[in-house]
C-alpha cells in the first residue's frame, strides 16, 4: 500500500471525469506507472490487465479498491464514484445493491465501449478523459459537434482505457499526441438529444433513486413500473391491450419479473428500461416521480388460478364432483365442431375419467360426449323403470348403438346394477385384460388400433374401455392424437418440415418448425413432438460437425502442399493461424484433427 505521504500532488477530479482518467493524471503527477497505482489498490488476485481496464468506470470495487484509495488521494468514497457508472447504476437498481451483485447481472453489457473513445477538441482545452464518452450510443462530443474519435490517429490502434503507460492525451501504443487527430463534423444533434438527457439525469442528477415501492423487492417495482407505462397508465393491467406492441424485450419475461416468478432473480437491463421508455416518450425524471395505484398492483400481483383450476368435474356420480382442481389437460387444443361451436382447453376427470371442454362462447365448461346428460339423466331412469335397449332407442330418438353405449357405460362405472344387461359383459373387470388395455394404449394411437389388438367382443372392448383407470389411461397419456387428430395434414407433414430445414442448413428450431407447419409451440409439445424435434436439432448439429472437420482436414492438407511445394516449415501457430481457429476451441469440437495435426509436425520434426 502505498503510503499517502509519499503522494506529493493530490490533484482533484474535474467534473464529468472518468475513474480511470483520473487515475493517470495522479499517476503522472507522482511519477508512477498507472498499472503500479491500480496494482497497489487491486482487488482480487489477478494482475491488472489493460483489457478489462473499463470495468474499472463501470463497477471498480470488483477489480480496484476505491475504499483504500480514498485515503491515499484524500477524496471521500462518494466523489470518486461519482467519476464512474455506480450512482447511474443505484440509481436504478437501488443503494442496497453490491457492486459484486451488479456486475454479476450484466445489466450494462453492450451499452458501454471496451476501450477508449475521446473528443481531440475536448482533451485539448481540458486534459481529461469524459466518463460519458464510454456510451456507446453517444458516439459523438455535443459540445465541439464533433464525431468521436476511436483509435489511434498515428497507428490506428485502439487505445485501452487504462495501460501501464497510460497518460492522458498520448496513445500508450506509440506515444503520439491525440489532441492532432482530425474528426468528422456531424450536421445534426437531434437524433442525439434523449440519449444524452438520459444520460446527464442518470449521473449528475440528485435523484438518489427512481425506484421506491413500499415492501416490494425493487427487481420487481421497476418491473411493474415499466409495464405500467407499456399499459398507459391504465389503473389496471390488461395483457390482451399491449400483446401488438414491439418491445425490446419478452413480455413473459418481464411479467415473470415483475410478479417475482422467475426462477432466477435477475435486474432488467438497462438498455431494455431506456428503450421502453423512450418508445412511450416518458423521461426518466417522470419514471421516477410514478407511484404505482394499488388497483394496477393487484391487477398483476393477485394471484389468478390456471383455467383448470376455475373448473370441477360435473359428472354427479364423480367422487371429484365439484371439487376444484380434479381436472387436467389433454393433448387437445382447439376444435371446430359440425355445428360452428368452437371448444378449445380440453381437460379430463382424473377420478372418472370424463371428457371435457370449454365453450369459447359462454366460457362453460362441457362434455365432450353424452354419458352425463344423456347415459345419467335419461337413460339410467328409463333402465329402471324397466325398459329394453330398443325402446329406449325409440322413446329417446336415438341409434341402437348409442343406447347400447350407454347401458354399458351405467354398467362399467357401477352406475346400475349388472342384472339389467342381459348382454355378454363380465361380471368384474379381469385384472390382465385390464392391464392388456393400458399396455396397448401406451403403444398405439388410435381406438381402431387399441381393438385390432385386443379382439374383443365389441360389448366387452366397451366394458373396458368405459373403466375409469382406463379412460384416464387414454387422455392422460401424453403425445397421443386420439381419434380424429392424426389425419390432421401439418401432422403428415411433420417429417417433411424437418427434412426440409436440413436441407436449406437452417437451424432446426420449435419456433420455425410451428411456422412451416402452421401450429402453435403449445400444439407441437402437447402431440409430442419436442423430443423428435430435439433429436432432429442434434442429428443436424453432428451433421454440421462432420462437415465443419472435412472442411478443417481439407484446408490442412491444401496448407501442408503449399507449404512443401515453398519448401518452408510448418509450425503449429502457422497451421492453426491458417484454419482461422484456436487449438483450445479445435480439441473441443475436434480433437481427432488436432491429433492429426500433431502427427504432421511430429514427424517433421523427425
């Protein structure tokens, strides 16, 4: 450490400097190597590294000990940070945030520039790089009019943001003068004018935060804040007004934070926070002024219950009747009835195994068959009062089918006693034609397979396909079309999409499979089809990978000809410099060409 006595010249900090700025020119003054400075005051274990210099503006306690440093310069702790990213950054994402916590998000990552970018003009009438220079988007000097400079005017190089022979003004590459670099006039500030206001409130105002919700996690109050003003600051939210928006972010996600749902807790980036903002032509002064109403609060934070859970099974022989939560879903989306009625959220009884639907017109949950309103309701009763399967066909206008249906349904589910079919049904379910079922409904897709199979009777196929175990058996069995959905044409057409994203070398994706195809991601997993599809994605990606190694093994040999028809020796840097790829990358992906490669110089060497 060095000793604050032996610091003869303790200049201060100019107004908008940067940290590592200011860290040259004391260096200077005193006669030291900026690298000695930031390794007397590192902290961590590694030795300063003029390529992750800039970390030192954005979060310095990660890589500089700004604590010790305090004391030597005899700055308090609060002036030298301002001379960095941390005030614009707490500002944000809160006070009680360690530097450790935001570097670890990445919060900042793509908005500010890895090395130096400087104004010519600027550094001449005042010799001090700017911290605001470092935004990216801010790539030009409003005061001089001027584009910013990226390089080197001398030997073109770009200059890191602290080097061991930083001094501020001369290139640490070749010691030339930057001030003698020319720089492009720009005709028009406009487009330049939010960005810097965003920029000047983010580090000089004296805001101290611009998120404040009462018992709320800030991670979420920004989150909530920002969906407040995508809503237009409705008092409540309503995700069905704001799904055409184009936001730079994924609103699922940005709701998941805002609700505290996601599994990692993570910050909003920042340029996700000034896009929206700027999109919704709302100041970050005004941003930080909004208090939340309650009513837009509870609107997002009241927990909703999933769909399933708003409905009951209504079948009343059911011991799940009306009983929240007994349903669950099938592999059904939607369907289009004959008659135009539209159902979609398929559920099913896990207790008896009774179909269902919900009505997209009266949101009413009903029955994909008949076995309440009409095997319940009517049959049952005219069974008791004694009536044939005819006459009840007849007196109810039905088939002789659906009455025979019926009767064996009652039957199967216990509903009326045996002696009243007279058909040839069993008395109990057998235990192994039972298991025959559910092995053959595990391995096949469609009704019509599951009783070529069993070749049954067609009244004892209906007593055990009408069993509770195995109707639950057939609809919860995921991936299965049941019925009707695998003459569906995207279904035929799978293989072919995935064929035909091979062959075009596009990257085989659930996103660009459901377009080719025309369906949803939700109607791919629940036929599914994401396992085939995960497959595809690795077959294709050990395709690419034998290609890529005949590629390599090609340019090697082509390289090691040229190299003896010159006559000159093959060095490794030589061959890996040729292949454009690094041996550390090479022995991951290849490493059966990096041994090749080593047998060639081996037996050069010999």
């Amino acid at each position: 450490m060095i000793n604050n006595k032996l610091l003869l010249i303790k200049p201060n900090p100019y107004h908008g400097e940067s940290l590592t700025s200011f860290i040259q020119r004391v260096s200077e003054l005193n006669g030291l190597n900026p690298h000695f400075l930031w390794r007397t005051y590192l902290n961590g274990s590694h030795y300063p590294q003029s390529q992750v210099s800039s970390i030192i503006n954005t979060v310095p306690e990660t890589i500089f000990n700004i604590l010790a440093f305090q004391e030597t310069v005899g700055i308090n702790q609060d002036r030298l940070e301002n001379l960095t990213f941390l005030p614009a950054l707490r500002k944000i994402y809160g006070h009680d945030k360690s530097a450790l916590d935001l570097s670890s998000q990445r919060i900042m990552s793509s908005i500010l520039a890895s090395n130096l970018r400087y104004c010519p003009k600027c550094i001449e009438e005042n010799c001090y790089y700017r911290l605001i220079w470092q935004v990216k988007e801010l790539d030009i000097c409003l005061h001089h009019k001027l584009k910013l400079v990226e390089n080197c005017p001398y030997c073109q190089k770009q200059i890191p943001f602290l080097a061991p022979d930083s001094i501020v003004g001369i290139c640490p590459h070749c010691q030339c003068n930057l001030i003698c670099q020319s720089s492009t006039p720009i005709y028009s500030e406009a487009t330049y004018f939010r960005a810097s206001e965003d920029w000047s409130f983010l580090l000089t105002s004296d805001i101290k935060s611009i998120v404040h919700g009462d018992h709320i996690d800030p991670k979420q109050y920004l989150a909530l804040k920002l969906l407040f003003i995508i809503s237009g600051k409705a008092n409540t939210f309503n995700k069905q007004h704001i799904v055409n928006l184009h936001l730079p972010c994924s609103l699922s996600v940005l709701l998941q934070s805002a609700r505290g749902t996601c599994s990692i807790k993570r910050f909003t980036h920042l340029g996700i926070i000034l896009s929206i903002l700027r999109c919704q032509n709302v100041s970050l002064e005004e941003f930080s002024s909004i208090k939340l109403p309650e009513s837009f609060l509870n609107s997002l934070l009241t927990h909703t219950p999933l769909l399933k859970d708003q409905y009951s099974c209504i079948a009343p022989w059911c011991t799940s009747f009306r009983k929240p939560g007994s349903l669950k879903r099938t592999a059904t989306s939607t369907k289009q009835l004959e008659d135009g009625t539209k159902l979609n959220y398929y559920l099913y009884c896990h207790s008896c195994g009774t179909e269902y639907a919900i009505d997209t017109q009266t949101n009413e949950l009903v029955e994909r068959g008949y076995f309440i309103k009409l095997a319940w309701n009517k049959v049952r009763h005219l069974i008791l009062e004694g009536k044939g399967k005819r006459d009840i066909a007849f007196q109810l206008g039905i088939s002789l089918d659906q009455s025979l249906r019926c009767l064996v349904y009652l039957i199967s589910n216990n509903l009326i006693p045996r002696h009243y079919f007279n058909f040839l049904i069993p008395n109990i379910p057998q235990p192994q034609i039972v298991d025959r079922f559910l092995l053959a409904i595990k391995n096949s897709d469609r009704i019509k397979d599951l009783k070529k199979i069993l070749n049954l009777p067609y009244t004892e196929f209906l007593y055990y396909w009408y069993l509770p175990n195995v109707q639950v058996a057939w609809l919860s069995t995921p991936g299965k079309a049941k019925k009707k959905q695998l003459t569906k044409q995207w279904i035929k057409e799978f293989p072919e999409a995935i064929k035909q994203l091979i062959n075009k070398e596009e990257p085989i994706t659930i996103d660009k499979v459901s377009k080719i195809l025309g369906v949803n991601h939700e109607t791919l997993r629940s036929h599914g089809l994401l396992p085939q599809i995960a497959a595809a994605k690795k077959h294709q990606s050990d395709l690419q990978k034998v290609k890529r190694g005949e590629m390599l093994i090609n340019k090697v040999e082509e390289f090691i000809r040229e190299c003896k028809q010159n006559g000159t020796a093959i060095t490794s840097d030589m061959l890996y410099k040729n292949l454009k790829v690094r041996r550390t990358v090479l022995v991951r992906t290849h490493p059966e060409i990096t041994k090749y490669i080593h047998t060639i110089l081996k037996s050069q060497q010999i």
